[in-house]
C-alpha cells in the first residue's frame, strides 16, 4: 500500500484503489460482450491507489514546503536521521534508548507492548 498525505483526516495515511463500479461492469459486459469489463479491469488495476483508507476521500503526494523549495521526504524522518547520527558518533552511548520503525523511521515511543507503527502500519520487531 502507498502513503499520501488526506486533507480530510488532517495526516498521512494508507491508501487504497477506488471501488470497482458494478453497475458499470455489467453494463460494460451486456453491450460489449463481456471484451468491456476485462478492459475496465485491466484500466482499474493499473490505476496507483489514492484514496483514503479511513474517509475513502482524494490524497495528495506527501510533500513538505521548506525554504520556498519541496522536498518528498517526511519532516520527523530527517529529524530522525539526525539523532541516529549523533547516536553512531557517540558509539552508541546515549541515555536515550529510542526505537526507530525499520521502514519510515519515526521515533517508536517508550510504549511496551507496541507491535505496528503509528506513522506507517510496519510490525515492529
């Protein structure tokens, strides 16, 4: 699944393909000999997934305005970054004994028991 930003849910979320339209499909199927709905399928599947897995609402490309300039990546991701820098030249010790998810990188909290990102649904080992 992709990641966009929903302007409905105010955050960045998981997003999936729009409904397949029914009512469409059968019209397609009895007009054109069932040849319409295999071509509907194959234009529904091709389509990127941007809807809103919570509001089914439009999502926008995740982007962040910094310095008049865009760039694609996460604001809290670079952050991250940064304090995994400054862990590497400490060698590692740090009071601070954080965890970061595997696959955005966001700072886990100091909660036990948690198993899935808040920021991007990956299992946290």
């Amino acid at each position: 699944m992709v990641s966009k930003y929903c302007p409905n849910c105010k955050m960045n979320v998981l997003t999936v393909r729009e409904d397949i339209n029914i009512c469409l499909l059968i019209i397609l199927g009895i007009f054109t000999a069932f040849i319409g709905p295999l071509i509907y399928l194959a234009i529904y599947y091709e389509k990127e997934p941007n809807r809103c897995v919570h509001c089914k609402s439009i999502c926008q490309p995740i982007s962040n305005i910094q310095n008049g300039s865009v760039l694609n990546s996460k604001p809290s991701q670079i952050n991250n970054y940064q304090e995994v820098e400054t862990i590497i030249e400490n060698n590692g010790n740090t009071a601070d004994e954080s965890k970061f998810c595997s696959n955005c990188g966001v700072k886990i909290g100091e909660r036990e028991g948690l198993k899935f990102c808040a920021f991007c649904g990956t299992k946290i080992n």
